[in-house]
C-alpha cells in the first residue's frame, strides 16, 4: 500500500462505526466512511469536541453540522496551500491520501531535466495541479464543474502559483481529449481522477465500468513520444489495483514500455497505528 504519511496540517485520527475523526489544521471533522466497518470505542476527545459532523441520511445524502467552524480555511503540505471549505456530499475540497502520489510524480518532473507537460483530467479542486506545477511542469487543468476550476485557481494562487503555466479549461474530459487529438497536442505526463458516475457540461453521462478503459486508450492518443508517467486514481468499488494495472499494461507500457504498478493508498490512523485504505491508484513510469 502507498501511504500519505508526510503530512503535518492534517491526520486521521481514529475511526470507527462508519465514521472517521480527522484534523484538519486546527479543526476537527468526523466524516462518514464506507470503509470504516468495525466499531471500536471511540476514546479520543474529539469525537465529543468536533467543529463539523457529517450525518449520513438514510435516503442517501447527508448534511453538515457545525461546532464553531469557520466557512473556509487554510491547510499546508510541503510548499503547498490549499483552501478548504466543507460542502455537499461529505467533502472538504481535497483528498489528503493523493499527497503519496504527488510526491511520486513530482520528483519525475524534477528529475526530468526537461520541458514536462502535464494534463490533468478530471482535475476537481486542483491538488494534482498544484503539485506538478510547484514541481515544474505546465499544465492543463481539465473538469466540467466551473466551480471546481475556480476552486483550483485559488489553490494555486495559495501557493504561490498565480503566474504559473496553468491552463484551465472547463470541459468534458473525453471530449477535450478528442479535440487535443486533432489538434495534435501532446503531453509527457497524464494524471485522471475519473468518477464512477458523472455528468459533462452539456448532459454527457460517465459511468466508469464502460467508459474508463476506452478513455484510456484515447488517452495515449495525446502522449509524447518520451512520455514520462501515466496515474489513474480510482474510489470505484470493483476496480481494484490489478485491474488498473491490466488496462495500463494494455494501452500504455505495450506502446511506450516502461513499468506499470498499482496498489491501495492510504492514510495513518494516529491512535492505533494503522492504515485506513482510500482507494486505489495505477502508476506508470517510463524507465
């Protein structure tokens, strides 16, 4: 399992019956979590001491309720700032667990010793963007929620990255694809987030059991002839890491060579020791 453990602005801190206890910052959220199947006494103060909890309905959905939380704040990683602000379905505007895999494609980019272009699809609130771009690397900024967009433009001034090579671009992402395609852009580094349901701008359906693997394939279609790496995050129950690595074994390391691995990601629970698993994540190097 890779695992985010080099954060300090944020922890999980316990989890149990459904729920996780997390720090964010100076604040304290409980969130629901499919993962979080046992029920462990829930001994920290801060199950009692929270400033936000997440309720779960039983008709789906949820809402927040709020202890003396401010309606956006500030977290770091490394050189990095991201502003948060919780909002409908549980979220806060960024996945901590992603940060093990900006580390590992960061320090491609770095080491690259060259122009890197990178395409970011699915791109949401701009964790990847920031990350590839603080480690050098243009980028192209692709989601169909002009608000996620936004978001990630905020992120990136946060970080010192107002004036940065970043393009941001409010589009489906298979249909920005094609259209780079024709226009014969390529991009030495891939980065995509897929959803396992969704909607473009003008209606387009994803669902991610049919469309991700031809998405794949549509993507090597806009690779450089010395790509760099190729990263699919998955949170789909069924995809699990052999099944990313099969389809990146199919379409990219069969054209470029290279190495593909996948595996869960994870974060540190701090009171126990152990690890919490957020999903999956299929790599590929050129090496």
């Amino acid at each position: 399992m890779w695992i985010a453990d080099n954060w300090k602005d944020y922890e999980v801190i316990d989890c149990s019956d459904g729920e996780k206890l997390e720090r964010w910052g100076k604040y304290m959220l409980v969130r629901p979590d499919p993962q979080v199947i046992w029920n462990t006494p829930k001994k920290h103060m801060g199950w009692k001491k929270m400033n936000g909890h997440y309720h779960r309905s039983n008709k789906g959905g949820g809402e927040w309720e709020f202890f003396d939380l401010p309606k956006q704040w500030k977290i770091g990683y490394r050189d990095l700032t991201f502003n948060l602000q919780p909002f409908s379905f549980k979220h806060t505007g960024l996945f901590p667990e992603q940060a093990v895999n900006w580390d590992w494609f960061s320090k491609i980019i770095k080491e690259a010793d060259r122009e890197v272009k990178v395409l970011n699809l699915f791109a949401y609130t701009g964790g990847a963007t920031v990350a590839a771009a603080k480690a050098g690397a243009k980028v192209t900024h692709v989601d169909a929620s002009k608000g996620m967009v936004t978001w990630a433009k905020e992120n990136a001034a946060s970080s010192g990255l107002s004036e940065a090579p970043i393009r941001y671009i409010v589009d489906d992402c298979v249909k920005f694809v094609e259209r780079e395609i024709r226009r014969g852009n390529k991009y030495d580094g891939i980065i995509m987030d897929p959803p396992s349901y969704g909607r473009g701008p003008k209606g387009e359906i994803w669902k991610i059991e049919d469309k991700i693997h031809p998405f794949i394939q549509l993507c090597t279609q806009v690779m450089s002839d010395n790509p760099l790496f190729f990263l699919i995050n998955s949170y789909t129950t069924g995809l699990q890491p052999a099944v990313l690595s099969y389809m990146i074994n199919i379409e990219v390391t069969s054209k470029f060579g290279g190495k593909a691995v996948a595996d869960e990601i994870g974060l540190p629970v701090s009171s126990n020791g152990l690890v919490l698993p957020c999903g999956a994540s299929g790599r590929w190097e050129n090496k």
